[in-house]
C-alpha cells in the first residue's frame, strides 16, 4: 500500500501525487503481467521477461526439435522395417512351396509330364520373388542395401542380376550406433557370388599422400595420433602429431622440430612406413611418452646413429586412389582379363589405368555383370558374379598373367576340387585308376589315379607322376599346365604322331569328364580342357531356376540337389528375417527411449515456461486489493483544502 515515508513531515502535493501515481502505475503493470499470464498460460512471452530462463528455454526447445525429427525418421525407419518383414515373409511362403514341389517330384511315382507342369509352378514364383525384390516403400528399396534409387534386381543375359550394395541403408536415431532400416539382395537372397575371393595380398606401398587413416599401423590395430619424444644427441622435445592426417605431414613435423634441435638428420616415407636418418655424429631418437602409443602405431618407436635405421610395416591398406604403380605385389596388367559370364564374353584391358578405381570402372565398363571390388581386409581383389543364373569364369588374355597375379583366376593351382561342377565337385573310383591319357603317337599311354587329390595342384602332380614313371620327359615329352589363354587345364603332347591325343575315362569314373579333360583331338598337341570350376551365386534365384530346368529335363538328380538348395534359402531368408526383427524391437526402444526424454524435457520447459495459475491467481487478487488501497489512500492524502493540508 502507498504512503508518505515517515521521514518526510513536510511534503508538497506535487510529490505526493508522484509517490502515489507511480505506485498505482507498478500495480497496474503487474496485474497486467497476471493477466497476461493467465491468458497466454505462460510466465515468459518475451525475452524481457526473464532473460535467463529464454537461453534455457531455447536451447530446450532446439532439443525437443531434435527429438521430433529423430521419431520422425524412426517411425518412417520402423515402417520399412515392417514392410520388409512382410516381404521376407512373403518369399519364405513362396520357397517353402517350391521345396514342397521339388519334395514332392522326387521318386519313381513323377513322370517328365508332371514335372514339366510343376515348373510353370517355379517360373511363378521366380516372377513373384523378382517382383517382390525390387519393391519400395517410401522411395527405399527394400533388398537394395544402401543404393536405394534403383531397382536392385534387373533381368540380364538369362538371370537376374544384382546392382544393389552389400551394406544396408541406416538412419540416425540419435544412439551410439546407426539403425539398419532395410536389407540387401546379398545378405536375404544370396544375389552375390561369394568363392572369388583373391589370396594376393597386393601389399601397396606407403606414400607422402597416403592417409593416416589408411594404414594399418605397425600393431595392425590403426593409428592414433597424439605426441611424441624426440631427442637430438643431448637435445630434446615434444612433437605433437595430432595435426598430421598424411604420412608426409608426419615427416614434415618431425624433420621440422629435427631441424630446430640443431639436428642435421631427418625421416622420410619409404615403402613399408618410415626411415630415421642420422648425420655423422648424431644419434636421434623417437620414443613415446608416458602411456602413449602414437610411435609405436606409426612404427617410429626407433633410434638412429650415424645411418639409417628402417621403421615398422605400418602396413598401407588398398584404397580406390591406390596407385597400381605402388602394389608391392607388382602385378602385370598388360594382358587384362578374359571373362566369360553366362553367354556374355568380354576382355578387360588395363591399358592406361592408373589406380584401383580405375581397374574397377574397367570391368564394369564390359557389364558382364561381374564386380571387381576390395575385399574386407583392404588387401587384395575380388570378383563377384553378380547375375543369379550364370556361371562366371575369369582366365588369362593371349598368354598375359593378369588373372594369376591378381589371384583372380577361377581355375587355377589352388583351387579346391570341391568347388568344380557347381560345388559338386570330382568323382572318382577309390582304390581305381580314373583316366587314361594315350599320345599321339599311339604307344604312349599312362594310367591316372587322383584318389588323394584335394586341389588342382593335386591333380596335376598326380598327372605328372604318371606321366614320369612311363618314362616321360616333363616339359619335353608331355607338359602339364593352366592354359595359356582362357582358362582350364591344359596337356600338351610333346612327341606327337599321326595317332590321336586323348584323354580316356576309365573304371567308370567321371574325374576326367569332371575336370573337363575328357576330349579327343586327333591328331592335334593341345588339349585345352573346359573350366568346370565355374563361379555362380548362391541365389534365391539361381535355385530356383535350377529346380524349374531340372523339372523340365526330368532330372531327378539336379532336382534333388534343387531342392537341397532351396531348403538352404528358406533358412538364409529366415535368418535375415530374425535380424530384422531384431531392427524392429531396437526401433521401438529408441522410440520408447525418445519419448521419455522428450517427457522430461517438456517437464523441464514447463516449470520455466508455464504459469503456475493457483500462484498467478492469489497473487492478481492479492493486486486488486493493492489497487483499491492505493485509491483509497491516494483520494484522502491528495485532499486539496487548507485544513487537510495543516491536520
């Protein structure tokens, strides 16, 4: 309530009509306020009102956006989840028939009439699985992995090709770890060869432009950048590599702070990491400090006395901008390789490459339906059939040894036995002789037996031993080798005659026809056998379409096999199927996680923002009151008579 300070006995009417004025004026203004509280149901409608609450109240709500977007995204993400389980489902449904059919046609009771009815059946539904393949919901593809704009699945040259990505699409969520959304035609329908996987380690070297992030490191555990000792004869300091993100940036630090120690030495990057040179009579050495691993990582943890002393394997990984020129492995690239996918044949050449990317555009350029790609480890090369339905073979180009360099042949030395004939691998009669080879000259026979044989070399030193205990010549009289050109095993007759050069099967065994050796040329001195070890997806597809020829050809054996296979697929599928719905409980969590923050946060906001209307009630009354006080008081101390004035 207003009043005249007791101070002051004497004032004039001016003042006091002031005091009251702006007492009444403050009243007002904050039932005012009140009112506007609680109209609006908040007590901060501007920044003015309480400038330290609207810094929180902003970031607050910069948070909740946050949380609007991220179940934004993950209530899109959990649709395409359920829209893929449905898919999923759909394609167990349609492989569990095609078992049925393929269960059901095995035996003496089917006839070729029946069988041939019942592939219209599996034509079906490699129709509804294709279509289901390429599905979208959202504008993602389902089965395409992160290259959602495209159809994944496309028809090509007899199958169905995949030109999709191995990784699937992911969305931010706000967690540690990105959410899978959707699924990809490798990992659900097998649309990726897998056997074609190089043993060549191509070893690049290290450069001044190659990145830190590309190396390995000395530990093979990466690189982590941090600080470093560095003594110069009596000399020392600390280096910190943390600005660092090539291997020269690395040198140029470290020769910087060599040079300001008074040192004459210096590092540079060699082939396999690092060299320390000293100048004559200066020893320089790198250590770690403390707890710290950066030398170690970079291979660096070494002294140098008047020389050179060599730094550890940092060990550069194969990177798209790799240079060929720098492959430790020193691949010869001028003959190319000769591929042969299905009906479709190309060569590829590598003239004019340059780096990794560019060999990787050059065998797409032939699309042959074949990827050449950087395996897992970062290392070496594969080549994956990417059409379901085909059958891939990689060989040498007019006597080059691309191929075998690369480690990309698909017949080779090495290759296991067991994946020849569509992993059926090669028969043979145990305990009995499998082929015989005669010479042209009509004397010379030898007897084969390939009874311990596990690879390819195997055979072939089971050739030549053959071959020397009738008395041959090994590279004179008879060679046995990989062709020269193409692919396959290749005997040569080194005596020749007007007889034929043959390959026989004996005992009943189908070695010879397996390895595809079984061949006759007359009177000719090669025979270049066919590359049975041939590369095809283990698709949905690709089974699919061998249970539909095997029901046409009435082939009971290749429909047994069919159905083996197709039981393989249903348990593919249902695993990524379980995976997915593993993505659809996460997906909820983070929901559930979200909307409790977003609980609290708008708790958090509220008890800064929102009228506390019982308060805000009480105390507008509790104004009135002061209000009509302050009237009252203001209409009798402002009395303007004389007598009033000297009471």
């Amino acid at each position: 309530m207003s009043q005249i300070p007791s101070n002051l006995s004497r004032v004039s009417n001016s003042m006091s009509a002031s005091l009251m004025l702006s007492n009444l004026r403050r009243t007002n203004v904050e039932l005012l306020n009140l009112q506007e509280q609680l109209s609006t149901g908040r007590v901060v409608n501007r920044p003015s009102d309480d400038p330290g609450s609207v810094g929180s109240l902003t970031s607050l709500s910069v948070l909740m956006e946050k949380f609007d977007q991220q179940l934004g995204t993950l209530q899109r993400a959990q649709s395409t989840i359920d829209v893929t389980d449905v898919a999923l489902a759909d394609i167990v449904g349609m492989l569990e028939e095609a078992h049925g059919v393929a269960l059901s046609q095995i035996g003496v009771q089917s006839t070729a009439e029946a069988r041939a009815n019942q592939a219209v059946v599996i034509d079906a539904f490699l129709d509804n699985i294709f279509a289901i393949a390429n599905r979208q919901h959202q504008n993602v593809s389902l089965f395409g992995g992160r290259k959602s704009n495209v159809e994944p699945f496309i028809e090509q040259a007899g199958g169905y090709r995949y030109v999709g990505s191995r990784e699937n699409l992911t969305a931010d969520v706000g967690s540690t770890l990105p959410l899978e959304i959707n699924t990809n035609g490798s990992d659900a329908l097998g649309a990726l060869s897998t056997r074609m996987t190089s043993s060549v380690d191509l070893d690049p070297a290290a450069a001044g432009n190659t990145r830190i992030a590309d190396v390995n490191g000395a530990r093979a555990k990466g690189v982590t950048l941090g600080s470093i000792s560095l003594v110069v004869n009596a000399a020392n300091t600390t280096v910190d590599l943390t600005p660092a993100s090539t291997l020269g940036d690395v040198a140029d630090i470290i020769n910087d702070a060599i040079t300001t120690l008074g040192g004459t030495g210096s590092i540079a990057v060699t082939a396999d990491g690092f060299t320390l040179t000293a100048g004559g009579g200066e020893t320089i050495t790198i250590a770690d400090i403390g707890t710290g691993i950066t030398a170690a990582d970079l291979g660096i943890a070494i002294s140098a006395t008047a020389g050179a002393t060599v730094g550890g394997d940092i060990d550069p990984r194969l990177t798209l901008l790799t240079s060929v020129a720098t492959l430790g492995a020193a691949p010869s690239l001028a003959g190319g390789l000769k591929i042969t996918n299905g009906l479709e044949s190309g060569t590829v050449s590598f003239a004019g490459v340059t780096t990794i990317e560019g060999m990787i555009n050059a065998v797409d350029a032939q699309n042959l339906g074949v990827r050449l790609e950087i395996n897992d480890a970062d290392n070496s090369l594969n080549l994956v059939n990417e059409v379901s339905g085909t059958a891939m073979t990689i060989g040498e180009n007019a006597g080059g040894t691309t191929a075998t360099d690369l480690g990309l042949r698909s017949l080779d030395r090495n290759t296991i036995l067991a994946d020849f004939n569509d992993k059926q691998g090669v028969g043979r009669i145990a305990g009995l002789d499998d082929f015989r080879i005669e010479l042209a000259d009509g004397a010379t026979t030898f007897d084969v037996n390939i009874d311990g044989a596990i690879t390819v070399d195997d055979v072939v030193t089971d050739i030549e031993n053959a071959a020397t205990l009738a008395g041959l010549t090994l590279g004179a009289d008879f060679t046995v080798q990989m062709a020269a050109d193409g692919n396959g095993i290749e005997l040569i007759d080194g005596i020749g005659g007007a007889g034929p050069f043959r390959v026989i099967s004996l005992n009943d065994s189908p070695a010879a026809s397996d390895l595809g050796i079984l061949q006759n040329v007359g009177a000719g001195t090669t025979i270049t056998g066919v590359d049975n070890a041939q590369i095809r997806t283990d698709s949905v597809f690709a089974h699919l379409i061998m249970l539909r020829d095997s029901l046409l050809n009435n082939d009971e054996r290749l429909l047994t096999i069919a159905g083996q296979r197709v039981r393989e697929d249903i348990d593919r599928v249902t695993v990524v199927r379980s995976s997915n719905g593993v993505r659809a409980n996460r997906a909820q969590a983070e929901a559930d996680r979200i909307e409790s923050r977003k609980l609290q946060t708008s708790a958090v906001i509220s008890d800064l923002r929102d009228t506390d209307f019982a308060e805000a009630i009480s105390r507008f009354t509790q104004m009135q009151q002061q209000l009509e006080a302050n009237l009252q008081v203001s209409g009798r101390t402002l009395q303007l008579n004389l007598l009033n004035f000297l009471r």
